[in-house]
C-alpha cells in the first residue's frame, strides 16, 4: 500500500505506536492529537492519497536481539537480483493489502511467477490489522490455482474497510479457503515455519507493506520450528531482501517520510537499521513506482479475476495507477532485466523515528536503492504482462475451476480417477465428494452431495438437464440449494432438507420461475417432473401449504395450482376427472374475494373458492350459463357445491351464494336455467325437480309486475308488489 512520502493525515495519528507506552496511546487518542514517535508533539501537515485507510492498531513490537557483526562491514554485493538464477526463488511476500490495490497487482505478479516457474511462493503474510486481508490474498491466490498457499496474518485483525472496500468485496465474493484473518496462522508463527523448512540462504523476503510482522519475526525466540531466535533465523535462512518503502536518496523535506515506514515507524527503524549484515537488502523508494502505472490490461482479464476486480473498484474500469509494489514483487523475483539498477554510491539506509530516511553514504552495508534504467512505459508494459497473465490453470477449466474452489480442501475432495468425456462436446471429472463438468458453452462447474446423486440417477450429462450452469448455490431464503443446467428451456434441480432433491425444466420450470421460485406460494419442488398416467401431460409437486402443483401439457402450457382448489381437484382424480388440466394459473377474482382455475374440458371448467364457500368444481353447460351472467359478479355469486347429479338421476346442477339461495339445473332436454330467490325457494318446498313441476325450462325472466321461471309442467312466478308467490300447472 503506499505512499505519497509523508503517510497521510489518517495515518499520522498512530505513527509509530509501537514504541509508545499504552499509557500515552491512550493519552493521545483521547486528546485528539497526532502522536510522534520521537517527541510526542504533533507531526507536521501532509498530503494523503485518497484511498489510504485509517492508521492500523499495530502490535507492539520489542527491541531486537543483538547480533554480532563483522568487524569491517564487507563490500556492499548487488542487494537483491534473485531471477539472476534459472531455478525457482522460493519466495515469502509480506504485504499491506487492504486500501491500495497495487498490493493485488504485485500478488498478480508472484502468482505469474509461480506458473512460470521462477519463484516458489512459500507463502503470504499480512501486515496490516484488518480481518480482510487474509481473505483477499486468499481469493487471489485460489484464482491463480495457488489456495494451497499458506496465508498469515497479524492478529488481532478488526473489521476495518478501506473507502474502496476492495479487500472485503474480494472476501466476501469470491472462492477463497480463509473467511477471516483471525483464523489465519499467525503472521510470525508462519514465518519460523516457513524458514525453519527452507535450505539455507535460500528465501528471499519482498516486503510490501508495513514492517510489523518483520519486525516482530526479529524479536522472536527460540521456537518448536527452529532452535534459532529471530535474527539468526534470518542470518542463517534469507538470501535477501525486497521493501518498498522510503525516498532516495532521502524523504522528502516538505511531505514527510513515506507511508510505509511512517505508519509503524518503530518496526521501520529496528528492520531497516538492525537487519543482518549478511543478509542483503534492496529499496525500492516511493519515486521509483510512482513514475510508472499500470492496472489498464487487467481490464482484458475474466471477470473472474479478483485482481482486475480489485483495481476496478479502487480506480475505475481501464484505468491505471501507481506501480509501488509490483516494482518491488517483479524485481524480487525476476531481477533488474535491465529495467532497474542499484544506486551507484555504496552505503546503508538509515530510517528516523519518525520513519524519514536517508542514504548514509559513510556507513556501508549490503544495501541498495532501486533506480530505473529504462523508460517508464517500458517497465510498465513489463509489470503488465505478469499482472493480466492468465493462470497457467486455465488451459483445463476442470482443473481451474478446482483450484478456485480450493483444491484437495474444497468440498468437492480429490480426484478420482481421470477425466473423461461423458457426451460428445463435454467432459468431466469426478472427485470424492462431487464432480465437475464442463463444456464450451456451459463452462466448468461443480455438483455435489443428493444434487449430484439426483443428477446421475436422471441420466447426468446424456439427460433432459444437460449440463450445469452453476455450481450449487443457496437460495435466496437460506434453505435450499440448486443447480442450474444447459437444457435450451432452462433446467435445474432444486434441494432442501426436507425434499431432498428434485428436477424442474422446461414450461414448468418457467411457470415456476415466473411466479417467484422457492419464494413463491408454491414452495420447492418434492418431485421430479413427472408424467400423467394418461400420457399426456407432465406436472412437479411442491411443498406449498395445502399442496402444490405445475402442470402442463402441449395444448395448455404450464399452470399453477394449489391449496383448496389443488386438493379440491385431487380429489376428483386431478388430469383423469372431468375437469381435464389447468389452463390458467391460479387467480383472483375481480371482486378480491375468490381465487380460481380454469381447466382444459371441452365446453369449460373450473374451480372457484372463497374463504366462505371452499372451493367448489363448475363446468359444461353450468358454468356457461354462470358465465353468461356474469360469474361470480352475478346475482348467483359464488358456487357452494361441486356440479352435482339430481336423484332421479337426469339431471346436474350447482348450488350458489345468492341472496336467498340460487341455482342452475341442466337436463339434456332443458338446458342449463337459473333459479333463486323466492321463486327457488318454492320450488325447493314442493320437492325441487321431484314436484309436479320438474325441471326449469327457463331462468328467471321479467313480467309485468314480477318475475317468474317456467318448468316442465308449469310456472312459478314472484310479485313485485306484495311478494307474492303463484304456481301454475300447464
């Protein structure tokens, strides 16, 4: 992270904390006021770069062991040009990430370099206290194929975020096998780890951030991992080192010291001022990367790439910026390559409690500062063609995709046998937990657990589902997890505790997207697509209250159905009834109190129902005429009963919400006529179509004076007058 010299205002407040009492910390932050290392009085005004975060709380660091030096310092050997040697570097890179993105630039850059095999990447430490540091270099790392990496960090780590919020998008969106810095091994605790395993002046350090974790790795005793306190550790394991961080040949009189060593300058003087003579060390000063700028290239990377991700929401899409730390990564790793050169005046570095710096011309160590030796955009368009490499893992999206899910350690396990090629087009991987298919079109992606199990036992790849689209993700509502497959109308296969899993595809799938998924009145799935036994039709269950269904067929498409007036059909032999299959969803009434559905017999049918009458089965003739009067916004209302057959077995009828009570009754011979009010209910005191009267031949109709019905064998009519009612014989 860097760096305009000076740090910035929000940093200056804690510079240096690491050698003050806890006592004047506290002291200072209730003041208000800047603290400084060296005098406690505030420090002077600086410029800050935008995207610098909040000053970290820092852990303490204490007074290094002493180590003894050569009597006459030997000459000053060329600092740091570890890609001299053809074999990998092993490499530990210890960084910032958090508010500036070119610490994701520079872990591009060790990432290329380790598919290209010039360095090992033994692992990465953070050095600044956000719990989202870890994560994000994690996320990284497992994009490169590279989640295998140990990751360290700094602890406490606390939920602080930059303004740009990239280390926390990068966390919190992509694969990553760390959710929190603070279940990472401990910074210090890895490095022993790591050192102790290494061959002998074997490692080289490229530090890109604060000094903290450096600084507290020389302070360290003696160990499980080595016999070896800190700086012997150091002595005996480092081949040299790499830290941004400084301005040569001196800070900076008007901005102050540089970011880096001011925001812990306590860890800056002891790692700089006390570092082993034997080890050598190399600068790159804060007027070596701010010359240069990159980042535009990454805009041709997958979006996959965390790292483009990361410059994109600091800086913009195909914008650029300053090359602090991929400078000092690709020159840790690849050498000088005739961009760069050591200052020429041999010295040392020497760093102020304040964290200001000058190159001490009269004390000669083996040190160097970074100067260029080539024009700016020619080390850019080398920085850029390691950061916008894509990982040498993309060549078998299978493998890619693996790695990004965290290898061995991701759920899905290891390998199991080779790939192979389940359908012409496709291929496939299976693992111990799960398998990953891939096609072109459908790229690389995972299924696993009851989903898979489900998959295979429709057919897997050959299947109506094709191959998936997704890996399995959660539902929205938290409960359930799906896949999605390739098949032209849309597939997938939903799961639940509860359900276990099933498959939706096609119209009913729609129908089902259509309405809300899971979210919707219908629930999840609890069968697969199913078949009608008449052949004709094909339909899914759900775990809506009162049951659910979609069903379809070529002639109605897909319809939903549910509760009262699904169970009402149910019970009448769903698609085998009289009623056919739905053709309408269900839905409500004008009014806003009924629902209803329509169905495929010819002629017509329905259900209706109301919180009042239940749901009640209307068709044919009958519910022509209804609907000829205006449905449930006639003077009938709603159905209260199923179409019914009469007891002497001619004719059919349905009962209704009327005021007063209202009908229709059919016979082959009379057609379909309504009766209510008072002229149905005389009718239902002589005995209905039982009477002398039998059957309406007619609905209510007006007269002079009234209404009246005609039957069979007569009439009934109403006056309007006095109420009067009159039967007629004919």
């Amino acid at each position: 992270m860097k760096r305009k010299p000076g740090g910035w205002s929000r940093f200056c407040t804690l510079s240096a904390i690491s050698v003050l009492t806890a006592g004047a910390v506290t002291a200072a932050l209730t003041s208000g006021q800047p603290i400084s290392a060296a005098t406690g009085s505030p420090p002077p005004p600086t410029n800050k770069q935008p995207w610098e975060p909040a000053p970290p709380k820092i852990t303490a660091t204490q007074p290094a062991p002493s180590v003894t030096k050569p009597a006459t310092p030997p000459a000053a050997p060329k600092a740091a040009t570890p890609g001299a040697s053809t074999a990998a570097v092993p490499m530990i890179v210890d960084t910032d990430i958090y508010g500036s993105a070119d610490d994701a630039g520079a872990l591009a850059i060790a990432n290329a370099m380790q598919d290209n095999g010039q360095v090992n990447l033994l692992g990465v430490m953070v050095n600044y206290p956000s719990k989202w540091g870890a994560p994000a270099v994690s996320a990284i790392n497992t994009y490169y194929g590279h989640g295998n990496i140990p990751v360290g960090s700094i602890k406490p780590a606390a939920g602080d975020v930059a303004s740009q919020d990239y280390a926390k998008y990068l966390a919190q969106n992509f694969p990553t096998q760390i959710t929190d810095g603070n279940t990472a091994p401990e910074a210090v605790a890895l490095y022993r780890k790591l050192l102790a395993g290494a061959a002998d002046h074997s490692v080289v350090i490229v530090a890109i951030g604060l000094e903290t974790n450096l600084a507290n790795l020389m302070n360290s005793p003696a160990d499980a991992y080595s016999p070896l306190d800190g700086m012997h550790l150091i002595a005996q394991k480092v081949k040299s080192l790499t830290m941004m961080g400084g301005q040569f040949p001196a800070s900076n009189a008007t901005d102050g010291p540089e970011y880096n060593w001011k925001a812990d300058a306590s860890a800056a003087t002891q790692v700089v001022n006390n570092w082993p003579t034997t080890v050598p060390a190399e600068f790159e000063g804060y007027e070596v990367g701010a010359a240069v700028s990159t980042g535009a290239g990454l805009g041709g990377t997958p979006t996959t790439n965390p790292v483009r991700v990361a410059y994109e929401r600091m800086i913009g899409a195909g914008a650029s910026m300053n090359s602090w730390d991929p400078i000092a990564m690709y020159d840790a790793g690849m050498g000088h390559s005739g961009l760069f050169a050591d200052n020429p005046d041999p010295g040392s570095v020497k760093v102020a409690s304040d964290g200001g710096d000058k190159w001490d011309t009269a004390t000669v160590k083996p040190q160097h500062y970074l100067v260029t030796s080539a024009p700016p955009d020619q080390i850019s368009s080398a920085l850029e063609s390691l950061m916008d490499q894509l990982p040498a893992t993309a060549a078998d999206p299978i493998v890619a995709h693996y790695n990004e899910l965290g290898g061995a350690n991701s759920y899905l396990g290891k390998p199991v046998g080779s790939e192979y090629v389940p359908t012409s087009g496709g291929k496939a991987q299976d693992y111990q937990y799960g398998a990953i298919y891939w096609t072109q079109a459908s790229g690389a992606h995972a299924v696993h657990a009851d989903i898979l199990a489900k998959y295979l036992q429709l057919g897997g790849p050959a299947s109506a589902l094709g191959y998936p689209t997704t890996d399995e993700t959660g539902t929205p509502d938290g409960v359930g997890r799906y896949n999605h497959f390739s098949r032209p109308d849309g597939a997938s296969i939903y799961w639940t505790p509860n359900t276990g899993a099933h498959a939706i595809y096609g119209a009913i799938r729609a129908k089902w997207a259509s309405m809300g998924w899971e979210r919707s009145v219908l629930g999840y799935p609890t069968t697969d697509e199913t078949g009608t036994p008449d052949g004709v039709g094909r339909y899914n269950h759900f775990t809506g209250t009162g049951g659910s269904s979609i069903y379809f067929t070529p002639d109605t498409g897909a319809h939903a159905i549910y509760g009262d007036i699904r169970a009402k059909w149910a019970s009448m032999g769903w698609e085998r009834s009289v009623l056919g299959y739905p053709t309408t969803d269900e839905t409500g009434t004008p009014d806003g109190v009924g629902r209803y559905n329509h169905f495929s017999r010819p002629g017509g049918a329905s259900i209706y129902w109301t919180p009042n009458t239940g749901a009640q089965a209307i068709y044919g003739a009958i519910r022509a005429k209804w609907a000829s009067m205006g449905w449930e916004r006639s003077v009938l209302g709603y159905p209260t009963t199923d179409e019914t057959g009469t007891p002497d077995g001619v004719g059919r009828y349905n009962h209704f919400t009327g005021t007063g009570g209202a009908s229709i009754y059919w016979t082959p011979d009379t057609g379909a006529q309504a009766i209510y009010g008072a002229i149905r209910a005389k009718w239902a005191s002589m005995g209905w179509e039982r009477s002398f009267l039998g059957y309406p031949t007619s609905s209510e109709y007006g007269i002079p004076g009234g209404r009246r019905n005609d039957f069979q064998h007569g009439w009934i009519s109403w006056n309007a007058s006095d109420g009067a009612i009159t039967v007629g014989q004919s």
